[in-house]
C-alpha cells in the first residue's frame, strides 16, 4: 500500500443517478413537485412537521399559504405527504422521498472542506488492506453524521501474489496467503513435532512458486518437491487455505453505528435502531443484501422499498468502487429516511471513486 494512491489534485466525482429498485413513471405538476421539494428540504433540516406558511415563503414555491395548502392536501391524497397529528404541518412519506431522490437529486460535488479531506485521506493512506477499509468506513461516517459500510472484494476477485509459512511453536505452523489486491488470509497448520527451518522455507517456496497468479478460491495441486516431509507440509497448507478461502464471507467494516442509538427518534419505534445495531453484526445476512442490490448500480433504497424488516425505517445510499475496471466492493451509508440525500450520495461518489483508484494503482 506504501507506493498505492498517491493523489494529488482532487478529481472531480463523477456524476451518478440514483435508482429505484422498481422504477415507476411519476408525473407530478409542476407547483405540487415544488411544494414537495420544499417539504422534504424542510423537514430534512429541522425534523419539525411543515406547515403551509412555511412552504409559502420558499422562494422556489411563489404562491400563497391557500394555494400551498390546496397542494398538500391533494399530495396528501395521492401519498407523498401525512399528516402525523391533528393541527399539525406534513411530513414525507416513503413515497415522497422517493419521488424527491428521482427528481430533485444528483450526486454534485462535496463542500471544498470535505472534498480536500478525502483527498488527502487517501493520498496519505499507506494502510494494511484491513485497515484501510475500516479507516474509509470511519471517514463515511464523518463526512455523512451517519453509519456507514465499506464491503472489501471477494478473494476471487484477486490473485496469489506469494505464500508464508512461520512456526509458531512445536507443532503449529502458521500459512500466511498474500493477494494481489493487499489482502492477507492465514490458516493454522497442526504438524507432527517441530519443523527445521530449511524445511519450512522450501515449503513455502515450494507454494509460492506454484501458486503465484492462481485464484484463492481454486489453487492448484502443487508438484513433488523431493522431499517426504516438504511435501506434506505443502499440502496441508495448500488444504487448509482452499477451505480458508471456501468459507470465508467478503470482509465488513462498519463505520459510526453508534450514530444510530444517537439518532434514534428519527426512526418509527425506539426498537427500531437496536434491531439495525443487531442485523450489523449479522455479516453473512448485510453482505448478501448490500450485493444484490449493487447489481442494480449505485442505488438509494428508502424505507419500505426494504424486504429486510429491519431496514424498513432506514434508507441505504450505496455506490460500487473498482479496482481495474471491474466491480470490487461497495461502500454506503445507513441511516433515518431523513437524511440529506444529496450530500449522502456526493459523499458516497467521492469516497468510492477515490477508494477505488487507491486500490487500482
């Protein structure tokens, strides 16, 4: 990682649309689609309920509180706003917010401030891959005030770059698999009695010799070194990493969850955020969920547009990054549906294009 990244100037993100998962054609007049906008901006910044006297002063609106009021209902109506008490301004709805993200979003550019943070984020990183990833995670969830994912590639999506074997005591060895991508995969090793230097060195040379270039996940059955003892050392190393990679689910890093237990009211239930916190832990069950959806591109997924029960209360921001070309990983953000969308999505491009060209150098 030491020579990877080192960036100099900022490079403008690229643009990135955000995609419903069932996109549906939404036409809406032009004055109503502004009263929306208004009280999704509004609500979004001060988590009140928006009454029309308030929309009536945007300068984006230009009509009267009647008039105003005359377009909440009829958006009430149609789904897009609710009313939560009697008396009270309107909130969005699942509904609203979406329509709001398809229309009126777009991934721009960071603050100047925050853009040359995560520039000089990633020109300084000289991290192990580990680390980096939780690193990158930290800073998602600095630049958005929410929690934030970071999924690392697959092993398959690299190559064997060299094998290492260390004798950690009588008896164990400990195989050390270096890829391509910075990764590292270790497995122990039980062998019978201790193991002289010379040996362990050949086997691992041995290992390396036959594995460099091949893919984790489908190693090659390495030749005969001569040796008895050599030879059955290559092969339970090479057993022991297949299964280790076998096994292995694509690295998780979470970044800032207990921004979720802070911003707890802004979800339906109290429950709400501590079942988030919990399906957190879950690695296997984010991980599937988070690459499904990537399929789709970079996505944002609101509320009920969520199958998983526990999302239902939360909205995803998530945008793939690349190593070489190709598809790698995903870093998002994770939060209440009201989160300010537009930054959320100019946070998630910077990180992931810049993560992404570190990882490609």
């Amino acid at each position: 990682m030491s020579e990877r990244g080192r960036v100099s100037e900022p490079v403008e993100p690229r643009p990135i649309e955000p995609k419903p998962i069932e996109p549906k054609p939404i036409e809406m007049e032009h004055r109503k689609a502004a009263v929306l906008r208004a009280i999704v901006e509004q609500y979004v910044q001060t988590a009140q309920p928006v009454g029309s006297q308030t929309v009536a002063r945007s300068r984006a609106v230009g009509v009267s509180s009647a008039t105003v009021r005359n377009d909440m209902t009829l958006l009430e109506r149609e789904g897009y706003i609710v009313q939560p008490h009697t008396s009270a301004g309107r909130i969005p709805t699942d509904q609203g917010y979406r329509f709001f993200v398809d229309h009126f979003t777009r991934a721009g550019m960071l603050p100047k401030a925050q853009r040359r943070a995560v520039v000089e984020f990633f020109t300084s990183a000289s991290h192990a891959l580990e680390e980096l990833f939780h690193e990158t995670s930290q800073l998602l969830a600095r630049l958005t005030h929410h929690a934030a994912v970071v999924i690392g590639p697959p092993a398959d999506a690299a190559r064997v770059r060299s094998v290492q074997l260390v004798e950690l005591q009588p008896g164990v060895v400990l195989a050390v698999m270096v890829l391509s991508n910075g990764a590292v995969e270790k497995e122990l090793l039980a062998v019978e009695g201790s193991v002289d230097h010379d040996r362990l060195a050949a086997a691992a040379a041995a290992l390396t010799t036959e594995l460099t270039g091949a893919v984790p996940g489908s190693l090659p059955p390495p030749r005969p070194t001569g040796d008895a003892q050599t030879d059955q050392i290559v092969q339970l190393a090479r057993e022991a990493l297949v299964t280790r990679v076998a096994t292995a689910t694509d690295p998780l890093y979470v970044g800032g969850a207990s921004r979720l237990a802070a911003e707890q009211e802004a979800f339906a239930t109290a429950e709400s955020a501590a079942r988030l916190l919990e399906m957190l832990e879950h690695q296997v069950v984010v991980v599937s969920l988070v690459r499904d959806l990537l399929d789709r591109g970079p996505t944002v997924r609101i509320g009920s547009e969520n199958e998983v029960a526990e999302l239902r209360d939360c909205s995803l921001v998530l945008a793939p990054y690349e190593i070489e070309g190709e598809v790698a990983g995903t870093v998002g953000v994770l939060g209440p549906t009201r989160m300010n969308y537009q930054q959320a999505l100019a946070a998630v491009t910077a990180v992931s294009q810049q993560l992404g060209r570190l990882l490609s150098t």
